[in-house]
C-alpha cells in the first residue's frame, strides 16, 4: 500500500505543478489584458454582485466573512467609479440593494472576452472527449472536497 501511497502522491504533485503553472500563466495574460486597478477583495465583491445580480450590503458582508461597515467603504470606492450603484429595496425601505454599474458591466464583459480568448487558444487544442473528461474527473474532486468539508484531522498545535 505504501507504494501506491507515494505514486499517488507524486502524481498529485505533478498534477498540482501543472495547474500553477497553467494559471500563473493565466494570470499574467489576463493582467496584460484587463486595465481596471481593483484589489483582490473588490474583485471578490463583484463577482459576487454578478453572480447573485441584486445583494444586500449584509449578504455581501456574510459572504465575504467581514463587517458591514467594511462592505460599505469598499461598495462607496467601487461606486466613485462606476462599478456598482446602490438602489432602495422598495419593499424594506431600510435595505439597501447593490447592483453592478456601467464599469461593473464593462468589466465582467472584458472578462468574458479574456475567458473566450483562454478557451480558444488553448482548450481547443484538447479532443471534446478529453475536455468533457477533465470536467468530470475536477468536479467528482470537487465534491469529495466539499463533501469532507473542514480538516477535522488538524490538532489544536496545526499538526496532521
């Protein structure tokens, strides 16, 4: 068992050097080709935003795991510039909706663009069956991870 053990590992290790290098390339490419100047934690609040279309400041909060107070600074910088707007919920005047904006669009838009690009220039190059393939086999990886949720195995120390 123990050889299967370390096959499997350095496999995995192959595997996971692989995919860092895929995506730090995917990162670069996607940097020369995106202008907007937005942190990670605005980027993580858009994408939010258009995922679910209209969220509360307290939706995004919980989301993102930080105070209100914090959402709304970020949400009040991302509207100086036109990434979200902020609406009345009509039917509780006292929640606020937030929604993306013109540059919002534009910026989700140019996303598409880049993912299109990706997609073209290198995925295209694997058969139909190979990529219906890799699909299958990250997504049943997926939902062993989530499955498992949180490592119960760590001791209070942060050991295995």
């Amino acid at each position: 068992m123990a050889k299967d053990e370390e096959l499997i590992y350095k496999l995995v290790e192959e595997i996971n050097e692989a995919i860092y290098s895929m995506d730090s390339h995917f990162i670069k490419l996607h940097q020369n080709l995106m202008s907007d100047e937005l942190s990670p934690k605005q980027i993580i609040l858009l994408d939010f935003i258009n995922k679910n279309r209209k969220v509360t400041i307290g939706q995004i909060a919980s989301y993102m795991n930080i105070t209100s107070s914090a959402v709304g600074q970020l949400v009040s910088k991302l509207e100086e510039q036109h990434y979200v707007s902020r609406s009345i919920n009509p039917e509780n005047r006292r929640e606020i909706f937030v929604s993306l904006d013109t540059s919002g669009i534009t910026y989700f838009e140019r996303e598409d663009e880049i993912k299109r690009f990706i997609i073209s220039r290198y995925y295209s190059k694997l058969e139909l069956s190979e990529i219906v393939q890799l699909k299958e086999v990250v997504q049943k990886l997926n939902q062993i991870v989530l499955k498992e949720g949180v490592i119960q195995e760590i001791n209070d120390k942060g050991e295995i």
